[in-house]
C-alpha cells in the first residue's frame, strides 16, 4: 500500500534541487520555499501520484510531469506518455504507475499552463526486494562445521538488508530442502555453519532479506568435504551360531554408509570367552568392506564366546557389536511367562520372554496351535523379528471364532527343539452373518413394517440388531438398536415418523457382546439393502402376523415330505390296481388258444368279478394258487411233447 507523507514542516531550497535535475534547463527557479510531498510505494504495485494545484475543476491548457526527462505531459487536449505503464488520469492529471519498479524512484514535478514553479514536488521511492547476494566463499572447516563468508547485494533497492538466509545442499546433486535452512540474526556477511557430517559434500548459497521479502539465491559455493572421523555405526549381527564343537560362524550387515565417516577399510573382529578378563582377547582383521561373514576357528568345546566386530576407517574404530555364542549347544528350557495380550475373533497375540537356560544361541521360537484334534505351525519367528525390549511377541491369524485353541510355543536352536509353553484359551466371537429378510410392507401413511430371520451363521447368541433406514433423498441414515434373542427365529418392528410418498432403503444386521470385553459390541454383516415407497392408502396391506416359532422350516420340510410321499403311494396304489384289472387274463390250468378261449364263459371263482372285454377276450383276474397250478401244468405238457 502506498504511504503518503505530506511534509509541510521541512521546506528545502527547490531552486537548487531543481537545478541539479534540470541542469540543461534554460532557466533556473528562484529560490523559494516549495514543499515535498513524499511517497512511498513497493515494486510491482500502484501509486497515484497527485499534480499540486490542480483539481477537477482546473481548467488545463498544457501540462508537464518531470524527473530528470519528461514523463508525460498533456498539449492540444491529448496525453502523452513515455512508458506505457504511465497513464495520465483524466480528472485531475495525476500520475498513475501501474506497476511500479524500483527504477521509478524520483522527484517529479508537475507543471501547467505554462508555469515556471511547481506548486510542490513528489518525492517516490519505490522499495524491492534486494539482488542476489555474492558468491558464498568457505573460508575454513572442519568435520562438522564451517565458516562461509560473502559479498552484499550490489543493489538494496531502498529497503536495507536486515539478515540473510543460509540454504544447504547435501551431496553434488542433493535437494536445497533437504535441510532446513538457517537464518541469520544479523546483516553480516559471515557465518559459521555448524552441526555438519563428517566425510560428506555440502554446498552453501545465500538469500538476502529486508522488510520487503526474499532476494533471489545467489550462485552456490563450491563444493567441499568435511573432515573425517571415526565411524559411528555398529554393524548388525544377523547369524551367530556354533558350526561345530570347536568353531562358530557370524555374519552381520555393514552399518548405514553416513555413519562410516571416511573410508571404508573393512571390520575388526575380537572374540574371548565369557569368563577371562577382558583385555585376554583375540583379534582377526577383515581388509575387505565387502565381507559379511566369517568362521572362528580353534574354540574350546562348550564354551560360552563374547565375539565383538567393528568397522574402521583411517581415522579408528568404531563401537563394537557383541554377540555371545555358545560351543556344542544343549535342549533349550521352556519360554518363561507365555501370556495372552489380545483375543479376537480371528487372532490371538501373545508374548512370552526367552527361556531362563537357553543352552546355546536360540535361533527363534515355533508356534503351534492345536483345535479340534489338528495341530498346525505358524512359520518360525526369528529373535531379531520379534523381540521388543527382551520381549517376544506374536500374532497368530486366520482363525476361527469361537473356537478352542492350544497354544504350544517352543525355543529352537541350529540343532534342538526346545521344551514347550502352552496355553489354552477360546477365541472372541464373530460378527453375524446377514439376516434373511422376510418382509418389508407399509404399514401406514408413516410407517412400514419390517421382518427378518436370524442369521444363518452366529455365534454363542445373537444380542441385538441394528436396523439402518434412510431416506433415498438424503444421505443420512437413521438406526434403531433392539434387543435379541437366539431362540427367537424370526423379528419384527414396526419402523415410524416416516415421510409418505417418499422411498426409503431399510436394512438390517446382527450383533453380539464380546466373550472377552463385555463393553464389545461385535457386529455382524448387514443384510442386502431393500427399498420400498410409502404411498397413501398403503394402511390397506397389513403385515402377515408374528411367528416366533424357531422349528418352523423343519416343519415345513417335514409336510412337504409326508405330502409328496402320500402322493407317491397314492399313484403306485393306483397304478396296482389298474395293472390287476386291465392286464391279467384269466387261466384255467391248461394251455388254450385263444380261439378257444373266446367259447368260454368268463370264470367265476372265489368272488372275484370280471373287469373288462377287450376284442372279444374276456379278461379277468384269477387266484394266484390256480395261477401257479396252470403254469406248472403248461411246463409239463410242453417237456412230453
């Protein structure tokens, strides 16, 4: 924003002012007491700029605005403009800059209608952001540290520089926000940057600020190296076991590489039993950072071994990691205080600490778990992936709900399997699975009436269930909680305060308190969504009445099976009886013909009654015994012939 400042106390000589800018004037101004204006603007905004004497109502001939060269002026009623982000205002003739630069810092004059005195001068600065400063120059280093020094910026431009901002480049090809950068409390220009890495590429560059903003960066420093140290990182031990009675194997992973601080030469590694005297140590030297393992040789059988290993560069040694390695190992002890941390429904996390006589170097531990007579192993947990501050811990998943389960957790050396730790415990419930709705209706102009069976899959009991509805227009839901009962199949409510000729999504789930916490709610699946409108007249499609019967699909079965097994006997009773009396001839013990059977009365015996007439045979049914007697006759006659 533009700061206007009228000077009327301070008076300056402006004949004399206005001779050192006009020197090429023909005429110098008397001198005279003429007052200064002033104004203050910042770069890349506007400033008005008022001609003195004149208003709106001032009638104007000819006009002028001056610095050291004309900047407009106004002649035969047109303006002119030296710059075109210069407009000579209309109204009253004031200067407008639009933007304005730090270059547009002057004294300007505005005279008219051919004066020779301006009734008072405009002084304008316009302030900017300063330039780039110099190149920053390393004076010194060290290894973590170094004093850098600088040029100030060739051109303030009218805001002097309060302080500097230092940025830091990490590598040759490293970001300038990779650390944060540092400002200075004062408009030095020097500064010793502190809290460096040793053995590592910095590059510096340096923005100068003042009340208007930041400088753009100037050119980076050159490249540099601080001073080495010795190394800070421990490698990390990843195998440490006996290869035999009288030897150990050992790898390990090289320690980050900014944490060598030098070169890299390779590792040192000392080993001792547990029992001598520290300096009683051997020492094996690896020339080579490549190498990640080694084999001690010559040990003492069953013997406990502290083997330490460095890296080193030229400047030393850095910390030792030590690992303790045991000759001829034994049968591991149980894992002392197997606890269990954590039930769900399909997990179980348990922790337990390492066995109190390890009988050389566990390698991890093996869980088992044990249900329904089946005994299953969950992949080996190595130490180095489960210890916590010398506590193990372990998430066994993929389990069932509301199942049994025996946890059996044993130590596991290179060659032994170790005593167990076991527990027993059952899992937490599961979720519900989805009711089966049964019915969802009107039930009047604001209400409907919902129904539902219990889930298929629960488990231990069904607690509550959550109805959800909504209406289709909104995206909130509405959710009533009741209370549930197992034994009871199906459910039923009555949902109201509902709108009419509206559509509504109705849904419903299951849930059951948790085994575990009781405070747990342990929610189910919600059934598939059903949508219906309320509409007038719906009072007239009343719900079916309630059943709370929890055998009726058994029932249901059993009818549909005693009807159809009725209908099956009904049709091979009939079909009996028709085969009986349509399709059996009758016999009289001996072989006919028939066209000797069509001169024969139908037989009368033992109350039985003739059936039909079929071509001019008589059909009839006949006893069995006289049936089997004319057979067995027939046979005889047909062997004699």
């Amino acid at each position: 924003m533009t700061n206007l400042v009228n000077s009327n106390l301070g008076f300056i000589v402006f004949g004399l002012i206005f001779a050192s800018f006009y020197g090429s004037a023909t005429r110098i101004f008397d001198i005279e007491n003429i007052p200064v204006v002033k104004y203050v603007a910042v770069a890349g905004r506007n400033v008005t700029i008022s001609c003195p004497g004149v208003n709106e109502h001032s009638l104007i001939d000819t006009l002028i605005w001056k610095t050291t060269q004309t900047v407009a002026e106004y002649v035969n009623g047109l303006p002119l403009v030296s710059n075109p982000r210069i407009t000579l205002l209309p109204d009253n003739f004031s200067l407008h800059i639009s933007p304005t630069s730090s270059a547009d810092t002057a004294v300007y004059t505005c005279l008219f209608n051919d004066r020779h005195s301006p009734e008072a001068v405009a002084d304008l600065l316009v302030q900017d952001v300063p330039d780039p400063p110099g190149r920053p120059l390393v004076v010194s280093f060290t290894s973590r540290s170094v004093d850098l020094s600088w040029a100030h910026s060739q051109d303030a431009r009218n805001a002097p520089v309060t302080n500097f901002i230092i940025e830091t480049r990490v590598g040759e090809n490293g970001d300038w926000n990779q650390v944060p950068p540092i400002y200075t409390k004062s408009n030095l220009a020097s500064y010793q940057v502190t809290a460096l890495l040793p053995f590592t590429v910095y590059s510096f560059r340096i923005i100068a600020v003042n009340e208007l903003g930041h400088s753009p960066p100037s050119k980076e420093s050159y490249y540099f190296v601080t001073l080495r140290e010795a190394p800070t990182g421990k490698p990390v031990t990843t195998i440490a076991h006996n290869t035999s009675a009288t030897s150990v194997y050992i790898s390990w992973k090289p320690p980050p590489p900014d944490t060598i601080l030098g070169e890299f030469l390779g590792y040192r590694i000392t080993y001792r039993t547990r029992d001598r005297h520290p300096d009683d140590v051997k020492e094996i030297y690896i020339r080579d950072s490549t190498v990640e393992s080694h084999e001690i040789h010559s040990l003492e059988t069953y013997t406990q071994y502290l083997v330490s290993i460095q890296v080193f560069n030229p400047e030393g040694l850095g910390p030792p990691t030590t690992v303790l390695v045991m000759t001829d190992e034994g049968v591991p002890t149980k894992p002392r205080n197997l606890s269990v941390l954590e039930i769900t429904s399909t997990t179980i996390r348990i922790s337990w600490l390492e066995p109190e006589k390890r009988n050389g170097v566990i390698h991890g531990y093996r869980v088992y778990y044990v249900y329904q007579n089946q005994t299953l192993l969950h992949l080996p947990i190595l130490k180095n992936d489960a210890a916590q501050n010398a506590v193990f811990y372990y998430t066994l998943t993929n389990l069932k709900p509301y199942t049994d389960y025996r946890i059996i957790v044993t130590a596991f050396t290179l060659k032994y399997d170790g005593e167990p730790s076991e527990v027993s415990l059952r899992t937490d419930v599961g979720g519900p699975s989805p009711p089966r709705v049964q019915n969802l209706t009107c039930h009047s102009l604001d209400t409907l009436f919902f129904s539902w069976r219990i889930p298929r899959v629960y488990h231990a009991s069904i607690d509550f269930y959550i109805v959800n509805y909504r209406n289709l227009e909104y995206d909130d839901s509405h959710e009533i909680r009741i209370s549930a009962n197992a034994s009871i199949v199906e459910t039923s409510m009555i949902i109201p305060n509902l709108t009419t000729n509206s559509a509504y999504e109705v849904k419903v789930r299951g849930a059951t308190v948790s085994i575990v916490n009781p405070k747990k709610v342990v929610l189910g699946t919600y059934s598939e969504p059903i949508k219906i409108t309320l509409r007038v007249n719906c009072e007239q499609y009343q719900p079916p009445p309630l059943r709370h019967n929890p055998y009726v699909d058994q029932e249901l079965v059993i009818l549909a099976g005693i009807v159809i097994g009725c209908f099956g006997l009904l049709l091979i009773i009939l079909a009996v009886v028709l085969w009986r009396k349509c399709f059996h001839a009758a016999y009289d013990g001996g072989e006919q013909r028939p066209s000797e059977r069509n001169d024969h009365k139908p037989v009368q015996s033992n109350g039985w009654k003739t059936s039909c007439d079929s071509n001019g045979i008589v059909q009839t049914s006949i006893p069995s015994e006289e049936y089997i007697n004319g057979q067995q006759q027939a046979m005889i006659d047909r062997f004699h012939r």
